[in-house]
C-alpha cells in the first residue's frame, strides 16, 4: 500500500479512537485544546510529502524539544554529556525524583524531565540567548523560518514549574546543574511552548533518517553514527515509561510530548509526525500511538 | 548517685569519645566549629541547674529549632495540622524526598526537613514577621531575652539550601506549601541558626517536663495531653532516622540538630541538654548520645 | 478513677466503635471470628486482675508471639542479636521486602515478619523442639500451663506463607538465615498460632512492669536494663507502621497482632492487654487502640 | 568489510580486552571457567557460516535461555501472556524484588528473572516434562539434536536458587504462579544449564532474521509479527539493565547470559552469537558486548 492510502486508511480508522484518553490539564493552555483533533505526516527523503486530517494546525511540542534540544547539546558536548546524565530507560515516570535520589542527581536519560533539565543547563552554558536555540535548529530543519514559542504557554508552564524547580535544585544539590535554577526553568519553558505542525516536525526528522545530515540545506547536523545512536536512545527512552510497550507494539524510534504530538522515524527512508490531544496512562497521545502501530503493520516497515 | 555527681562522672568518662565522629561540614560555619568541646545542663522542675563543661558555650542549635517551631504550628493550628504533616518515623534519612514522591507531598513527621518546612510555611501564614516567632518562643521559654540568631549562619545556610528548596518545590506541586518557596526557606534558614548554649535550652524543655506550661512564668505553652504527645513524637521521630536506636539506648524523648545539639526531657522532673560538635552516621551528635545513655544507666532514670 | 470504674467506662464506650474495621481474612480461621467482641484486661504488680467484656475468651495471639520469641533470643544471644536485626522503625509495611533488599537482608526490626523470623530462626539453632519453647515461655510468664497453639491455624498459616517464604529466602540468599526455610517457617507458623485470652496475656506482660523478673515465680527473664530496652524498642516499632501515631495517641509500649489483640505495660504498674477482631488499615486492633487510648487518657498513665 | 575480515579484525582487536570483567562466581561451574575465552560467529540467513575463536567451545547459556522460553510460551498463550508479565525495561537489576512489590507480583518483563519464572510456570503448566521443551526448541533451531543441559551446572543452580525462590514464593503470594515452587524452579535451572556454541546459538536466532521460519526446517516458529516484537523486546529488555547503553552502542536486538553469550539479529540477514566469560558490571560480557559494537560499527549494520 502506497503512502497516501496507508494515511487515508488510518484516518479512517482512527476515528473512533478520538474520543479516547484525556487531555493534559495541567496548564490552562493544553487543557483548552479541542480534543477530537488528528492530524500525520510523512516527509520521505525524495521530498514527497505526505498528509491527513489536522497535519497543518500548530500543537504545542512540548516533550519533543527535549529531542532537539539534545541534538544540540550533542553537538557542544559530545561524549561528555554522558558524564552528566545516563541513557538507560528510567522505569520511573519521567517526572520522577525518586531514581535521583539513589544516583546521586544524575537523571537517566536525556529525555526524562531531569535529564532535559540538565540539556538545557548546558544549553544556556553555552549560549548567550539560550531560549533561541532551539527555535533556531528547528527553524533549519524544518524550512520555516516563523517557527517560535507561545508566549502565553510559555508563561504557563513556568507558572506550574514547581515539580522541574524541586528536580533542577535537587540536581543543583548534587552539582549537576551550573546556571541558576530560575535561568534554566526560564528556558526549558520556553523550549516546551514552541508550536509547531505535523508535516514541519516531520520535515525536521529528515536528519535522523538521512543519517545526520538535514536534506534541506546539506547541513551535517550529527555524525552518522551519532545520529543512528540517537536513534537507539528514542527508541529505549523516547516515550515515557511506556518506551518498552511502544517498541513492542510499533517499532519505530520515537518522541512524544503531553501536547499530544508523536515524532518518530525510518531509517534511510521518511521522518514521521503523528498528533491527537488525548493521552494514554502513560502521557502518549493515545490515537498516536494506535496511528504509527497501524503504519507500521501496514506498511510492514519498522526497524525489526 | 546525685546530678553533680552524675555530670561530672560524664564528663570525665566521655573524653575519649570526643575524638570520633565527624564535624557537620555543608556550611563553612559549623565545619569550622572547634571539635572538641562537650557540655551538658541538667534543669531540674524545682528550679536547680547543674552543668559540665561548655554548658555556657553558644552553638547552632539546628534541627532543634524545629521541636519549637512545632509547638507554635502546634498553638496555632491544633490538630488541623496532621493533615499536612504525618507523626510516623521515615525510615529514610532526613532529607530524602522519596517518601513525599509515594506519599504526594505530605512528610512522615515535622522532625524531618520536609516537615519542617510545612510547619514553617504554617508559621509564615500566621505570623507578619515570622522569622522572630521562634526565637520569641525561645526567649519566654528559656528567659534569655538575648537569643537570636547568627546572621552568618542564616545566610550561609540559605546559600546551601537547594536540597531543601527541592523539597519545598516538590510539596508546592502537592499543594502542600502555602507561601512563596524563597519565604519559607528564609524562614526556615533563620530558625536553624539560633544560637544558644546548653543550660539555655535545658530551662527551654522545662514546659514539656511540666504538662506543658513554662515554669519560669506559669504560661500554658501547650495542654498537658499534646505535651505527652510532644514528647511521644521526638521519641519516635526526634533523631533522624536513629530514633529507634536511640529510644532502645537513652529511653528519652530527644530531638537533636547538626550543630551538635541534643535536648531531652524527662516527665515531671527535668530538661536536659547535652552538646558536642562531632556526629555519628546518622547525624546525631557521638558524644552527645553516649552522655545521655550513661546519664540514663547511672541515675536509673528513663521513661521506661 | 480507679480501674474497674475506666475499664467499665471504656467497654460502655467502645461499642459503636465493635462495626468499624476489618477481621484479617488472610486464613479462613481469622476470616470466621465473630467480629463484633471486646475484651480488656489490666494485671497490676500487686497481683489484682482487673477485666471486661470478652477478657477469657482465647484469640490468636498472632505477631504479639514476636514479643516473646524475641524474649528468648535475647536470653540466648544477648547482644549479638543486633548484627542480624536493627532495631528501627520500618517506615514500610510489615511484610514488604523493599528495605530487606536495599538493606542486604537485615531486617529493620524483630517485630516485622522478616525480623521475626530470623529470631524465630535463631530459636531453631538453640533448640531441639523449637516449636515449644515461646508456648513455654508463655505458660511460665501467665501461669497458666494449658498454653498452646491451635493446630488449625498453625496448619492454615503454613499454606498462606508464601509472603514469609519469600523473606526468607531472600534473607538465606544473603546469608541471614541459618536453618532450612521450610523448619523456620514452620516454628513461625506455630508460634502466630498460639492462642490465649487478655488475662493471661496481660499477666504475661509482668515481666516488663517488673524490670525483668516475672513476678509470679521470682525468675529473672531478662535483666532490669533489657527489659527496658524491649519496652522502647516495643514503642517504637511495636504496632507495624502506625508505631508513630500510636506512641502519640496512646503513649505506652505495645505490640499488636492481626489477631486483634495487643499487649501493653505500663513500667512499675501493670500489664494490660485489649482484644477485639476488627483492624484498622495499619493491622491493629481498631477499637483496641481506641480503649488504650482511652484508658491512659482516663488514668492520666502514660510514660510520657 | 566482508564478514570474515570484520571477524577477523574484531577477534585481534578484542584481544586486551579478554582481561577485564569479572567471571559469574555465584555457582563454582561458572567460577572455574577459563575467563581468557572468545568465540564469535555469524550465520547469514544463505547459510553461510562465519566464526571465529572459541565459536565451537560449548558454554552456559544462562539467561539466554529466557529467549527461546519466551519463544514457546508465546506459541502457547499468545496475547494472553502479556495480563501476567510486562514488556518494559526494568530500571532495576534483574534479581530485584522493589518493582514486584510496587506493581504486584507482575514483573516488568520476560528476561528480568521473575519475568522468566512467570514464563516458566507456563510452561510448567503446558508440558508434561517442561524440562525438556526448551532444549527440543533449540534442537530444531540449531539443527543440533545433541544440545542439552549439563547436569553439574542445573544441580548447583538450583543449590543456589534462593534469590529466586523468593521472587517465585512472592509472586505466588500475589496468585502469579500456578505451579508449586519448587517444581517451576526445577525446571528454570534446567533451562540455565544448557550448554551450546555460538554457531549453534547463531543458527538459533536465524528465524529472527527470516520473519518469524526457522529456515532449516521451514517451521514457522512465531507469525511475522510476533517475531519483530519480540526482536524489539530484546532490544528494550535483552540486556539487563543496561539495555539502553546497548542499544545505544551497538544497535542490535539482543540476548545476553552470566556465561558470557550474548545473541543478536539483523533483521533479513543473519543470527550472531559472541561468548568471552567476563562481565561487566551490569552482568553483560565484557568483551562481548564490545566485539558487538564494534561488528555494527565495522559493517555499518545496525537497524537505526
């Protein structure tokens, strides 16, 4: 089955899932969000792409900055950020402060709360106006130069901040964050509250699938083996404490945000971006996840 | 054998025990403490005050500050505080937040720091200026009108506050925590550097050995039954997570603090206080512990 | 008010507190209690037995048989018992094995099961027939000679031991405990088995009142010193992980049982001992800890 | 590369590494290994054949045998495998007890020991002589009808099964193993001491690679897509609790054993096996795990 009615074939189906799930409440902003919404798109590496239902109205990222924001921290640190944060799967949930605890402040891994908290220390180490950065990678890979942050949500989230305040001085505790908490809580918000659409994230993908190098603009983005380990690292840790689960069931290398987004990718092949409001137990858009297991059945292509 | 003669037994027999143990060294100003130095006060009902060694000598009474910053939630709040704040010992050490992550945000008991900081955030909603509502309390109690706090000491702990901060975020998220983060935390800074010297705080414990009226002027500082109650929580939480060590030991209700510092009482007879800098692994003062086990063994006198 | 006039007071009181809890319904021989009984015993030093309600009829003791046990591994190891078991409050239910693992198999307490069965494993070292030596010991400290277990229970118990199975397995995997798993669980299994009534149980206690000699028959069951000690250690950790709140409301030193009943002492006075079937969610005796509650209340005894 | 040269490489690159990492010491048939040991082989799903070193010594396959049960409770009970056991990384060592009392007797997946004890039941529950079915599997997989267990390794296994009578006596308290105990834990250190080499192990995971047919015989050993499930599994759970460095490194769905094997796939191409007995801290093969890394870096084959 070819793309486009691998995608009119999942729209379909997916229909009565929407009513499934519960949107994130716990800023006005996400709770706000009509809820019977979906939208997909696939961007393959010729070009084509590939889109249904709601794939260009703009979703709050949320989770999935912490994707890139990584890929920039890599960038800066390379191996060294290893020191500072693990890559094992968490089996706590991801706003957890217990596992903390017993391994002395070092979160284990970079897409956990904690974890992206000490990317984005590195990130406001580095540069002078941190809230840019990521805007300004996605910007590259995505082609669109109007990609930014809602301010409002940005505003909510640090509002609500209290339980990545008690991880960030938690890890300051230990020595593993630099900046001022009040610093990096600013800038983890504001990355957080970057609005995008399905086909400009899976536009963004394109790197992980084209082996470190954005397609657009030929940019090397990361090494090939580092890309494919970033790979491997979505695939372990990408989508909460449901990563175990979500290999299982689609077997793509995946992000997820409580916006209700899904960013996931094929190797050599298309970036993916999947989004529905309504999440599942574990924080992942619930037709999202059904949509990327139908795609991959369909298409019999995952990485297994 | 009488209380001079007990004292003195002590403090001959405690010499070899002041050289074990470790300095509390988070804060430049209680690792710099001379090591060592011992004192102990015994207070008796009938007014009689017998004392050793640097029974004068000022030191941080530290976590002590949190047995009186009960008392005044305690005046203020009476039972509605249990809803906040549990009375079980935790079973982990004193600042651990994994129990508040099981149990959302509320602490096991107001001797631990998470507690403490609840109790603290209740003084702060009661009092205008409730940095000097501990030191005020201790003043009536002890009828030292000098006690105060060392601003240095203040300081340098608010500096070295980001484990309690985590905490203090960490119970907001709960809803636990009712007034700015950096409020109670100044508050809670203040408490712990009052400086006073043993027989201050001896006379101090005298209103819990009295059905809980102060001696010295005849104020009902709490009723006669949550004065037991006091003393039954600081002999099941008093000292960190050694309570039940040191109930089997000393068989006093006790509550101890970093600085060295270990006030007991025994009901219907006297305050004591005992004082040296140097801590076991549990954080509670070596020589200090073993002093009041011998004074416990010799006069044959504990609450069992 | 002198005992006969409290214990009347309270057995008028508690009665609408008979409906509240729930009989343990682990083994079909507790599911089948009649619920609604009550029954309360107060032996004083001087010999007089004061009683209400359903004080003679027999109900199995269940974990208050840790206390005595524990009595004859003192007798037997004195101090070195404390290399195997702590002795601190749990912080965690009396069956979880969470603390045994980050604590390499040493229980926290003797009045948890796994502290209870390496004392009771210690009882199979020192004795030929280790199933009759805690029946014994509580023939001698009753005076009552047709002490026994029910073979029913004993029987029902070992069939449900698969939790205790698990402790202590685990327990032998770190090499703390000596004799085969299934001979521990055994003597465990007779000694929860054991049935008696509040009288003969509150005799039982005299011993504590007594500084260590049963006074019944002059024999010295642990030195006056030991005897203390168990008291605290009875306070801290006696009543599962509610030892906290009952230290608070109720002030006396105590163990319970999922029997429903619990023992208490009151040091140089008496032992008391209260039964009723239905427990609360922490495993005691629900209108149990309400009547001692009442009764120190009434009296104005606590040891605080 | 072509597979011999990659071989080849690895084998005199892997040659300073044989000396760190520590032997299993638990039974003394793992301890007296000669630790200077290393095999690697490579069968291609053509059925070409490439080893190198010690790829025809037999070794202990350990917990790689937590695969092919998996493989055979999974043509038992389907779907219906997943209400008594999950498919998420662990986040705690294999032998742990925490996550099964947090979560109820139901472990966090298959290859974590409770998790294999559950799979193992079924078997248990399913076959007459459960002992033998795992060995008949691996007999047609490797083509091998010689492969067996060594009865010295299972005898002592089971000598030393502690750690896991508790997890299975636990589980059972929680109605999650049918069989008795002592029967389930038979026939799991049975399925540990099965001895093989890595060609036989290679040839093993061939219908890994070939879709879910065991290409020696045609069988179909699981449906296409329960075989990528289970490929993703391993690569999320495959390696204790280092699974996401693993994945991360080496990109591979993969099994490892305390004997030092590890097993893995590339989907559509060939089964691998390596085997050197020293571990690395997280019970992985030290130089294993490494000649692994490096074959994907060599062959440019990973399935990111």
């Amino acid at each position: 089955m070819d793309y486009p009615s691998v995608l009119e074939h999942i729209h379909a189906a997916i229909q009565p899932e929407l009513e499934r799930g519960q949107v994130a409440t716990y800023i006005p902003e996400l709770a706000g969000v009509p809820p019977r919404q979906f939208g997909m798109a696939v961007v393959t590496l010729a070009g084509e792409v590939h889109a249904v239902g709601d794939a260009c109205v703009p979703f709050s990222i949320q989770s999935i900055s912490k994707l890139f924001a990584l890929v920039l921290a890599l960038q800066a640190e390379g191996d060294a950020l290893w020191e500072r944060v693990g890559r094992e799967p968490s089996g706590t949930p991801f706003n957890s402060l217990v596992q903390l605890e017993a391994e002395c402040g070092r979160p284990r891994n970079p897409f956990i709360n904690a974890g992206a908290l000490v990317v984005t220390d590195i990130l406001c180490s580095r540069h002078a106006v941190p809230e840019h950065v990521v805007t300004g990678l996605l910007r590259r890979l995505s082609g669109n130069p109007e990609v930014t942050w809602n301010p409002r949500v940005a505003r909510s989230e640090r509002m609500h901040a209290d339980r990545n305040a008690a991880m960030a001085h938690f890890m300051k505790s230990f020595g593993n964050l630099r900046n001022p908490v009040d610093k990096v809580l600013d800038v983890y918000c504001h990355q957080c509250a970057i609005e995008m659409h399905c086909v400009d994230l899976a536009r963004s993908m394109l790197f992980l699938a084209n082996r470190g190098v954005n397609p657009l603009n030929g940019e090397r983005v990361l090494t090939a083996s580092l890309s494919k380990r970033l790979s491997a690292l979505m695939l372990t840790c990408g989508t909460y404490d449901a990563a175990g689960d979500f290999a299982f069931r689609v077997g793509l290398p995946a992000k997820s945000g409580v916006g209700g987004g899904i960013v996931a990718v094929i190797p050599d092949t298309c970036g993916i971006c999947v989004w529905s409001p309504r999440l599942d137990e574990a924080g992942n858009s619930h037709a999202g996840s059904l949509a990327l297991e139908m795609f991959t059945t369909l298409t019999g292509r995952s990485i297994f």
